[in-house]
C-alpha cells in the first residue's frame, strides 16, 4: 500500500478529520467505502500530460492504489500507447484535449505535467511550451480551485539554469538566461511557479511545486534527444554515442519509479502546500562516465564522438534532496545500474519491434 493511501486511511480512523474528510468527499464526490473493516477512499484525480513518459507511470502507480484517474494530453510529445495497456480499466480514462483550453472536471487532486521535456522538444515547439506552462497551469489551477482539490506543478531543475550553487537547493534562486534557447522551458516552468505560488497566497489552494531533475525509464521516447534514450539506442544499434562538449558535465539520473512515489508523497503528504520540492537522485554522474556505463550494461563497442555542447547547457546538476527526505520521508532508492537495467531491456523490446517487417 502507497504512502498516501496510509496517510487517507490513518486521517479516516481519526475522527475528528474524519467528519472533515467525508464532508469534503461527499462535497466532490468521491466514493469512500468498507473494505475489510477499514475505510478506503477512491480519490479522483487528473493527470494533465499522461499519456508522456513520466505521466504515463504516474497513471500506473495511481490506478493501481485505487484511485479513479482521469489524463489529459495532446500528444504533443506524448504517445496514447504508453497507456494503451490501461485502455478499458474501470478506473481509467484518457481524454485528447489541449490543456490550455478550459475543460470541466470535478475532483480531488491534479498532477500538472503537461510540457514538452525534452530539449529537442521545447526547441521543436517553444511557443507551445511558454504557453502550456502560462495558460495551461492557469486553466488547471482553476480546475484546481474549483473544485477544491489538491495541485501539484511539475517543475523542473532547469529552473536553477547553469547553477552556481552546488548541490541545488530549493534555496537557490536560480543562473537562468531569460532570453536564450532554453529560455522558453525554463522561464516557462518559472513563471508556473510564481502563478502556483499566486493561487496558494491569493486563493488559498492546496498547491505544490516538485522540481524534477533528470528522469529515466521505460517509455522514455527514444527519438526524443535525450541523453539516456539516445546513448542507450545508439549502443544496441551500434551507432556511434554522440557525446556532446568534451562529456565533462555533469546530471544526476533518478528512475522514475523512485520519481512517481515521491509525486505522491509530494501531492498527498499533509502540510505541503506552498512547499517546494527537488525530487531527483543525488547519484552524480559525468556524461562522459555514464557513456561507459550504458556501453558496459549493453556490451556494445560502440565508437564516442564528441558534437559541440548545444547553448546553455549546464555544467552541472545535482539535487539537494534533504527538504524531501524529512518533508515527505521521501528517498530515491533504485541505483542507476539498476535502473538502467530495466530500461534497456525495454529499449531491446521496443527497438526489436522497430526491425520487424
Ligand atoms: P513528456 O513529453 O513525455 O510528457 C509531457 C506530456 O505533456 C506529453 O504527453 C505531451 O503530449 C503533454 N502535453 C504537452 N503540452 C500539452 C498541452 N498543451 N495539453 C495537453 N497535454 C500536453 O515529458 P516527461 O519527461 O514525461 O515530463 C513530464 C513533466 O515533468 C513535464 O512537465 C516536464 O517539464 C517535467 N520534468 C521532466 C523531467 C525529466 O527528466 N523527464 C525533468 C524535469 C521536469
Ligand atoms: N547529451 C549528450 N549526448 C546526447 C544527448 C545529450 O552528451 O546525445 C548531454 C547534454 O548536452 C547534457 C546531458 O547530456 O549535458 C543531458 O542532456 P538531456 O538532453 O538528457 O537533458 P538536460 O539535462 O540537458 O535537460
């Protein structure tokens, strides 16, 4: 049982937030019911950008603790197949919309992680990017609002730029250049911080920031530019891993089921609201040692080449997760070799198919 189902069912025995509790569900109502002599609340909740990778394992854990999920996504940079194996779950729909056009939705909690990620995304689509993260936070933070509901924005640690500062804390406010070619992402993820911060101070919503440093997984789109996905199709292809800069710089790799509990922790844990949040694997990684690693779990021989380093690539990364691990009792748990296992086994499955006649 998650963490926050635990939370649910220890406030339900209590019973004074008990009356609260069921008053706010029959208010928005969600179901609660008996179940082996305990309380079990089916809580509603939305997931704005789930058919993405990290979306798409957020859907996954959610629907398996119970909870009836609803995901929104334009397929921007997302893929309907990565939830096509939830197609037909009672507990589970997916809806094709644009979430920076108001829609109706009543429920408990909504995950906003709708923006493209990747740095070939946001540059293929950066007007899109600005506005999801303007308009489209501003439309779920209403729905948010609304129905009184709990709100988490997914951030990220591009928000902290080239840092000057290291590890990254939540302290830390940031080396962004405002105008560069990563400006669209990361000035976009800032300004739907400060909107969050806005509905928390002015309207007082249940809301919180997370910002995620760099994720890795299955359904990570292997054409989406990443460092993980192209060095690991590039080794099982035998193509050459195209190191960029001389490979110095480094991130700092967290699997994104370690990711997903931490979401809900974030999301569910009580007195978070207005909190930020780093969620990421401290484990620091040169890409120039992680090129190794992914050629020694694969056995490829592959050749390195080195392209030039793309503008305002920061030269270092690493969480400062101490906030999560007292706040939430939150900490990342798979090691990257292990991780990595299970991604390449998926990246075998998913090239091998590409193959096929
Ligand atoms: P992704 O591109 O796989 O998923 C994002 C999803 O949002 C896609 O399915 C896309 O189609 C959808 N989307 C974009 N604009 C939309 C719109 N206007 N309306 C509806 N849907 C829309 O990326 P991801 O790696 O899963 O990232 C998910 C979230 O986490 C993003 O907000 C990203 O900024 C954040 N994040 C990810 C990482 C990482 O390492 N993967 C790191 C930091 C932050
Ligand atoms: N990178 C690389 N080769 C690639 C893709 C990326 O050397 O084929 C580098 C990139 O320059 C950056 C790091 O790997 O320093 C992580 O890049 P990614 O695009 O995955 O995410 P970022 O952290 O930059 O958003």
């Amino acid at each position: 049982m998650g963490a926050h189902r635990a939370g649910i069912r220890q406030k339900l025995r209590q019973g004074a937030v008990f009356g609260i509790a069921v008053a706010h569900l029959a208010v928005i109502g969600s179901s609660v019911t008996l179940h082996h002599g305990e309380l079990v609340v089916t809580l509603r909740v939305l997931v704005a950008g789930g058919a993405g990778f990290i979306g798409s394992h957020l859907c996954d854990y959610l629907v398996a603790e119970g909870n009836e999920v609803v995901a929104v996504d334009n397929y921007i940079t997302g893929r309907a197949q990565n939830v096509a194996h939830l197609a037909g779950h009672e507990r589970f729909t997916l809806r094709e919309h644009d979430v920076t056009q108001p829609f109706a939705w009543r429920g408990d909690a909504v995950f906003h992680l709708a923006s493209p990620a990747s740095p070939e995304g946001y540059l293929r689509h950066p007007f899109e990017t600005l506005w999801v993260n303007a308009a489209g936070t501003d439309v779920l933070l209403d729905l948010a609002r609304e129905s009184n509901a709990k709100f988490l924005f997914a951030s990220t640690s591009e928000v902290y730029g080239d840092p000057l500062v290291h590890p990254q804390t939540e302290a830390y406010w940031g080396n962004v250049n405002p105008v560069g070619v990563r400006a669209c992402y990361d000035e976009g993820k800032r300004f739907g911080e400060a909107l969050t911060m806005e509905y928390v101070r002015q309207y007082d919503v249940d809301a919180r920031i997370i910002r995620i440093f760099n994720t890795y997984g299955p359904r990570n789109d292997p054409g989406d530019g990443r460092v993980v996905p192209n060095f690991i199709a590039q080794a099982l292809s035998g193509q050459p891993i195209t190191i960029y800069g001389d490979g110095s710089q480094t991130r700092s790799f967290c699997y994104v089921r370690d990711l997903v509990r931490g979401m809900a922790a974030a999301m569910f844990t009580p007195g978070t609201q207005g909190e930020v949040l780093n969620l990421g694997n401290p484990d620091e990684r040169s890409i120039r040692d992680f090129a190794a690693t992914i050629m020694r779990l694969t056995g490829a021989e592959a050749p390195i080449v080195h392209r030039p380093l793309p503008a305002d690539d920061p030269k270092r990364r690493r969480p400062d997760i101490t906030k999560a691990q007292e706040r939430l009792g939150w900490r990342p748990t798979v090691s990257l070799e292990e991780g990595l296992g299970e991604t390449i086994a998926y990246f075998r499955q998913e090239l091998g198919k590409q193959t096929l006649p």
